[in-house]
C-alpha cells in the first residue's frame, strides 16, 4: 500500500507477520506489538525500537502522532483487490456496507480460512475470513452495524 506522509510516499507491505516500510529508499521492519482501535492507539517496533502512537482518521486520512508530532497520511492507493484485509492484527472492512452476521466470539478458536462474518455492500455479500489460524481477541462489531471502509471488524490473535 503507498501512502502519502506529509509531502513524502512512503509503502507499506506485509512481511510476515510484520510490515517492510519503506521511505526515502530505506526500508524497516514494523512489528505491531499491541493495537486499540477504540483509544487509536498502538505500540510498534520500528528496527528493534519500541514507539507508541496515536492514531485518528476521517477514512481518507489519518493522522498519526509519535512523540508529540503529528503528521498526517492519506492513501494514494489501496491493497490488491481480495489479497490482505487485516491491519495490526484485526481484520478490516474492504468497503462500507453492513453486517448480516458473525459466526465468531471473543475466545473462539479459529481456521485458517473460517469465515468469522459476512458482510452486505452495493447487493454483494462479502465473507471475512482468517487469514491464518488463530483466537478472536475482540469484536468491533456485531449483527446489523453499518460499516465504514477499512473500520476494524475483528482483532485476532496467534
């Protein structure tokens, strides 16, 4: 994913269960340690370096704060189509619409490839599925909620 931060590009692709950013031509590795979508807030390892940030959005932008500066991103262009749909470990909306149900709890062991919720957007359903064996550690949502476009639905664990 390519993103603009302040005036510069940066990219952002998984690697693992970690992400190679890269920006200027240098590449880190960012490992997300914890995430709390309700407080906008996450604890990452950058090159083996711990940081704290907080971070908001409008959906289109996102401001991100580390160490009392705020900077913001926008998205110039999206994930492959049907390849990722998870974000620090939770697994996020591919587009607005609502959700007709979730199979999963809090708790609850999962598959690889289980669907843990089906979605409805523009008469389409869409099933959010593991991406890779796990335990649901929060819901973000339940039955009949409205969605916004990349809004975190489900955290998993490994």
């Amino acid at each position: 994913m390519k993103t603009t931060f302040d005036t510069q590009t940066i990219e952002i692709n998984p690697s693992g269960d970690n992400y190679a950013v890269t920006l200027d031509g240098k590449t880190v590795s960012v490992q997300v340690l914890r995430a709390d979508a309700k407080r906008g807030r996450m604890d990452l390892l950058i090159d083996g370096q711990r940081v704290s940030a907080h971070v908001s959005s409008d959906l289109a932008k996102r401001w991100v704060t580390v160490d009392g500066r705020t900077s913001m991103l926008t998205k110039t262009s999206g994930a492959k189509q049907g390849v990722r749909h998870d974000y620090a470990g939770g697994l996020i909306a591919p587009m607005p619409g609502q959700v007709r149900s979730v199979s999963v709890g809090v708790g609850d062991v999962v598959k690889k490839g289980q669907t843990l919720l089906t979605m409805e957007a523009m008469k389409m359903e869409i099933r959010i599925q593991a991406l890779k064996d796990g335990v649901v550690k929060a819901m973000y949502v339940s039955q009949g909620q409205t969605v916004e476009r990349e809004q975190i639905l489900i955290e998993m664990e490994a």
